[in-house]
C-alpha cells in the first residue's frame, strides 16, 4: 500500500505532485513529443488518476491482506484441533469457508467477450510468444525481430541435433568453421519438416533438385522437379502464398541437375500453413545452397508473433534513473526509433526494427507481411508504489499509474500511423497486468484504462487486457475475471512458476508442502492448466484473445523443448512462452504440427475442469527423509544466491544461473518466489531449522561464487556474508516468508537494490 517517504530537496513540484527531475526529463525529451500535448498535461492525468483511483488500489490491497489472515487463521483453527486440512471431511468445509469469506467469487453465469480491433497475431493466429526485458534495448529489438528466424542457424547451433549422431566414428569434431557433416543433418531436418508441412504430390524434399513459381492461368502454382526430371507439385496447392527473385523454369537441356541458361536460381518461396509463413530461400551462389540438392540454403520459420516488452518480473528497475531506461526503451519501440549499437567480430554495428517483408503473391500483385513480432507491454502490478512522483503529503503512488499513461502516451504515435513502422495494424494497445487478485482487482484495471483513454481522446476499449491467471484468487474465479474486461481482455496465461508461488503462501499454515519437483504432478496443477483453457474457449476467446501457457526454463535445451512443449499446444494452447529467438524459431514447428483452432474445438466438448481439484492444498502426504530435505534446501539456496546477487549488485532482472548441475536456468522473480516461499514453509513447520538456511545458504555462496568466477563485474558473497548486502537479502527472503504479502519478492529486493546502488554511488 501507499507509504509516506521523505521527499528529496530536487524533486519538482507540478500542480499537487512532487516528481522526480529525472522523470520530469524523460518525459519532457522522450515521452510527450510527437504527441500533442505537454509534459504538465502528462502529470496533471497522474495526479488525477491518483486522487481518484489510488484509494481503491489500497482498499484492494488490503482485501488480500485480511482474505489471508482469515485462511491462515482456518488453517491455524484445524491444526490446534488435531483436523487434517487433506482430509475428506476437511476439503468440503475449507471450500464453505472460501465462498463464506468471499474468497470463492459468486458464479454470475455464462460470459462471452466482445473483444474488437484485435490484430490477427493475437486473435486468429496461433504461435509462439516471447517475453523480454524492457531495459535492454538490443533485446527488445533481438524480440520485436525475432518474428523472423533461421531454421538452419536454430537447428545447426543448438543441441536439437546431437554431435553425437551426426559425427561419424573415428573422427574428430572440427574445432572452428562450418561442419559439413552437421550441416546435411540439418538439411535432413529440414526436409523432414518440408515433408510433413508441405508433402508433395510425389516424391520427397530430399529428392527436389529445383523449384519455382508457374502461372497457370491466372495464378501462379509451385512447380518442383525431382532428380530424374520428373516435375511435381504440392498435395495442397494453396500452401504456396508467393515469391521474389529469379526462379525460372529448367532450360531445354535440363536433366536430373538443376541447370539453367541463366543465372543461378536465387529467390525466395512462401509458404502458408496453419497460419504461420515459411519462407524457402533459395540461391545456389551460396556455398550451402550449393551443397543442396534444391538450391535450398535456409528455411525462415515465422516464429513468435507478438512479444512482451517486460517492465516487471525480468527486470530490476527499483528507481526513477532505472525506470527512464524502461520507458525510453517502449517509447522507442512505438515510434519506431529504438537503436542499439553493438560490436561483432571488431565491426561497429546498430541493430535497428526490421522492415516488413515484401513479396509477390500468386496473382502477381505486390504483397507485404510484417516483419517484426507484435509488441505487447506488461505493466508493473497493482501492489507496486514508486517514489518517482508523490503526491503533495509525501505519499506514493502507484507505479502501475505511471507505466500505463507512458505506455499509452508512447503508442499514440503508433495509433495516429505517424510512426515509420507500425505496431498494432488494427489500432489497439496491449498491456499485461500481471498478479491481479479476483475480479474486483481487473476491474480496478478497467477503470484505469477507462481513465487514460478519456485523458489521450481514444476510443473506447482501445486499450487492452491481458489478465495472468498467475495467483490463486484469479484462478478460482477465473470467468469473473473476465466477465470484468469483457470489452478489452485479449489474453489469459498460465504463470505456472508464480502461481505456484502465490499456492505455497496461500496454504502457508496448512501444513509443510511437497518438494519443487514434484509440483506439477500435483492435482491443483493440473485442474489449473485445463481450467484456464476450459474457461477461456467458454468464453469466446477463439477468434478474439489468446490462451496462453508459461516459459520454456532451459534456453540451451532446444531438443527438449522440442520434444515436450507441443503438450501445450495439445492441451489448448494458442501461444506459450519462450526464452529467445531460437526458442521461438523451433518453438513454431509445434504450430505446424498441431492445428490449433481445430484441437480447441475438440477440448471445447469436454466437461470443464472442477474448482474442487484447482483448491487442493500441495501438501506433503508422507514424511521426507534427511537426505531429500538436504538436497532441496541446497537446490534452493543456490538458486536463490544465484539469482539474488545479479539482481542487487548488477541490477540483472532476468538470468539464466546454473543449478547445481550447472544446468543453465531461466530465474526471475518468479522462480525465486517459490524457492523462497519454499523454505519459509518447511522452516515454519519444522522440518529445516534457521541455522540448517544459514549455513546451507553459507555453502551455497561459495559454490555461486565459483559459477561467476568468470565475470569481471561480479562481487563473491563468502568471506563477507553478514555484511554482504545480497546474501543477506537472500536470508530475509526465506525469513519473512511467511510475514510478506503473498510471497511477493519484490519488496525486499528493491530496497537491497536500492542500499546496493547507495553504497557504489559513495565509492565513487
């Protein structure tokens, strides 16, 4: 909730708000021009969105807080009885108590949204989504381009194909340079992939030694010649969606070898299946073109179709100076301006937004897709305060106001087609509000939507919802969620990693609850997958809005990847999260081979997944052993030092840190949530006491230490850990783990951050 704070003697005061000078820049420079109107205009909708909706932030933040005590205090009431919170009889009376305390929201009936102006990314089209964080400028741009990507360079340079399988025996794996023996892997993927895609009338990929764009009436056909001369065609002939370039037919004299009077065959071929593009590129000039048979060098797979430019969970933004690299970033994004200069190889290079892709289609005519990734903007939750601005008393506001007025403030140039390249083609904002609680909490959303629409004279609706079915409360009332945004909701996600976090806080008291491993094998699990898909296609969502499922953690485990997450696709899914262009390249070959809108069309008929299931506690059913609390107390401190002291010392919201196995892990606050919530459990009811974290979490800091020994920026936490502002901020997440509202990390980890960048400051 909102806090009184000493103002600073810089700050300025603008009508009733004191602000930061550094925000007062940033909006002046960055946000307002280009918009038509002033930077006094921008803060007076901050102050007006404060004074009348700030109150209701804190009413609603205060339900969470008094909804928690009474299910602690229930809790607390069966333990002091001898009552088994698991058992039979318990179960039916917890669920009274829920919908007695109104925790369990009243069922109003059927829901249908009315969602409109959504771009076809989003509503038509399933694929892959990518979050990144928003202060990196290069990363945004890697996601915003990542629309388009390599097959060959994702499958060549990731373990999808082993060097195990493709190395021949008795020879020795070339240390530099291309590999041929692991290129032809490749080119059999591919043409595997081809094979299941875009199968031929006769024949297969392997056998094609030329291919090319034919007029047949009207239209233009693909024509495919097989070795031998033999011509073929697609078995769907409306697969081929276009081309460019110089692909002319086999000359008189042609034979099995593609050869031509003319130039080299160079150009590229469209293809369209289940929605998503491939694009066959074409040039035997190139040396791995010429290696194959087709002329074939590379496959660009459409991949991750929108993107979420991420304010939150992957990054460490705990000031205004932190934020303004946030909001610079959005800004870029939208007016089409973001650069981010790099050096490879000794080359100065900028990275810049792609261009669309223009091609010819079958009738001839001049044809476009776009050629970045749809950018959709997740705000901080309601539960976060800044002191960027405060109002007149010295109290904070709520950070949300301010990243949903500069998000908006910096898409109007997107909305008004003034910006080089557009974002949103149907003329509409996304934002992601994450760690919502029950529908009261996403109509507080809609009113502040509501609100900065009317500031800025849009349309209505023009903003919309995504809602992160990612803690309990919103899980368990689902539909009235989304009976609340109706109008705007584009999108419902599974947050596996939180909302098992919010789980574990939740039923804190219940009893010591079941290793992280075993999480997912849990009941409340997997009603909480099917529910959210379920709920979603009884709500109309088909044709309007995303279903969306988690992150893929292990972003050098390509093969996998591959082999487990078309599950989500299988289970429903429209789009699922990916950690990295690769991931979202390869990730695509699961929207080929899923028909998506079909497969939710048959989960539709099934019954829908019972609340019963979704509201079972994850608790213990047997007593662990010495040895299995050992290791996952060491599991756990690990990753939490491993994540801490990037986070605090060098203000990396989102790593990829090494278990124990040293297994690269994708961590973020998330992550760190269930570990900490984790320990705070058993510590709490007895099965690892405080001085066992201690010194676990002592071992633990050497063994991360070493994990970084090769980063020059990195500070070690042993020798120095009762001083050592990470390593103890890593203690005081598993400390107060019970005390702090709903497990949230955040709180601790900015204020550590923020005595972290005090200290260096005073070095200097």
């Amino acid at each position: 909730m909102s806090t009184i704070v000493k103002v600073p003697s810089n700050y300025q005061t603008i009508g009733g708000l004191k602000v930061s000078p550094t925000l007062v820049k940033l909006v002046e420079e960055t946000v307002v021009p280009g918009t038509g109107f002033s930077s006094a205009y921008f803060f007076s909708c901050l102050e007006t969105l404060t004074n009348e909706l700030r109150p209701e932030v804190d009413a609603c933040l205060k339900h969470r807080d008094d909804l928690q005590a009474k299910i602690d205090g229930f809790y607390e009431k069966c333990r002091a009885e001898g009552t088994d919170p698991m058992s039979t009889a318990t179960r039916p009376m917890c669920r009274s108590f829920l919908k007695e305390i109104g925790y369990l929201e009243e069922d109003k009936g059927p829901v249908s949204i009315s969602t409109q102006n959504v771009d076809d990314e989003i509503g038509n089209i399933p694929g892959p989504q990518l979050v990144v964080p928003s202060d990196n400028a290069r990363y945004v741009l890697n996601a915003l381009n990542s629309r388009w990507g390599s097959l060959f360079d994702a499958l060549y340079g990731f373990d999808v194909i082993p060097q195990s399988a493709v190395q021949p025996v008795g020879e020795s794996t070339p240390k530099s340079g291309y590999n041929p023996v692991r290129g032809e892997a490749v080119r059999q993927f591919a043409n595997g992939l081809l094979d299941e895609v875009a199968p031929l009338n006769e024949g297969k990929w392997s056998e094609v030694t030329r291919l090319w764009p034919k007029f047949v009436g009207r239209t233009q056909q693909l024509e495919i010649q097989l070795k031998g001369g033999k011509t073929t065609s697609l078995t769907t002939p409306a697969l081929f969606v276009g081309s460019t370039g110089s692909m002319g037919p086999p000359s008189a004299k042609a034979s099995g070898a593609a050869t031509s009077t003319a130039m080299p065959d160079k150009g590229r071929i469209f293809l369209k299946h289940n929605g998503l593009h491939l694009i066959l590129e074409v040039d035997r000039a190139d040396p791995i073109g010429a290696a194959a048979l087709s002329g074939i060098k590379d496959i660009t797979m459409e991949g991750p179709l929108t993107t979420i430019l991420d304010m939150e969970d992957s990054v460490s933004a705990v000031d205004a100076e932190d934020k303004s690299k946030v909001y610079s970033n959005i800004c870029g994004v939208f007016g089409g301006t973001l650069e981010a200069p790099f050096v490879k190889a000794g080359k100065s290079m900028v990275r810049r937004p792609n261009e669309d892709v223009h091609y010819r289609d079958i009738n001839g005519d001049s044809a476009s897709l776009p050629g970045r990734a749809v950018a959709l903007v997740r705000n901080v939750g309601h539960h976060m305060f800044t002191d960027m601005a405060v109002t007149s008393d010295g109290r904070t506001i709520p950070e949300g106001f301010v990243d949903c007025l500069v998000t908006v403030s910096a898409a109007l140039k997107d909305l008004r087609g003034t910006t080089p390249l557009l974002n949103s083609r149907k003329g509409s904002v996304y934002i992601v509000k994450p760690k919502m609680h029950g529908s009261r909490e996403v109509a507080l959303t809609t009113s502040i939507f509501a609100r900065v629409e009317e500031f800025f004279g849009l349309r209505q609706n023009t903003i919309k919802v995504g809602i992160m079915d990612e803690e309990r409360r919103t899980s368990a009332n689902l539909k009235e969620c989304i009976r609340a945004a109706s109008e705007r909701v584009f999108f419902i996600n599974t947050g596996f990693l939180d909302r098992t976090g919010d789980e574990i806080h939740t039923c804190f008291l219940a009893g010591p609850v079941v290793r992280k491993g075993e999480m997912k094998q849990q009941d409340w699990i997997k009603a909480y997958e099917a529910a959210n898909v379920d709920i979603g296609l009884h709500c109309g969502f088909q044709g309007k809005a995303q279903i969306g499922k988690g992150m893929w953690a292990k972003p050098d485990s390509m093969k996998a990847m591959l082999e487990a997450k078309i599950a989500e696709m299988m289970a429903g899914a429209s789009t699922a999260w990916v950690p990295s262009p690769t991931a979202g390249c390869l990730h695509s070959i699961h929207y080929h081979r899923v028909n998506v809108v079909q497969r939710q069309m048959q989960l539709a008929m099934r019954p829908a997944a019972k609340i019963e299931m979704l509201l079972e506690p994850p608790l213990l059913k047997s007593k662990l052993d010495a040895k299995a609390i050992a290791e996952e107390l060491k599991e756990s401190a690990q990753s939490i030092l491993g994540y801490v002291v990037r986070w605090i010392d060098m203000g990396v919201g989102c790593s990829k840190v090494p278990d124990l196995s040293n297994v690269g892990l994708m961590e973020d606050r998330a992550t760190l949530r269930i570990s900490s919530q984790l320990l705070a459990n058993w510590m709490h009811h007895g099965l690892i006491t405080e001085k066992q974290i201690k010194d676990s979490f002592v071992e633990m800091a050497k063994v991360v230490d070493q994990q970084n020994s090769s980063d020059k920026a990195y500070r070690p936490m042993s020798g120095n850990t009762d001083t050592n502002i990470a390593f103890q901020a890593a203690l005081k997440l598993v400390f107060d783990g019970k005390r702090v509202p709903n497990g949230y990390t955040e709180f601790t980890l900015h204020e550590a951050r923020r005595q972290a960048k005090a200290a260096v400051s005073s070095r200097l």
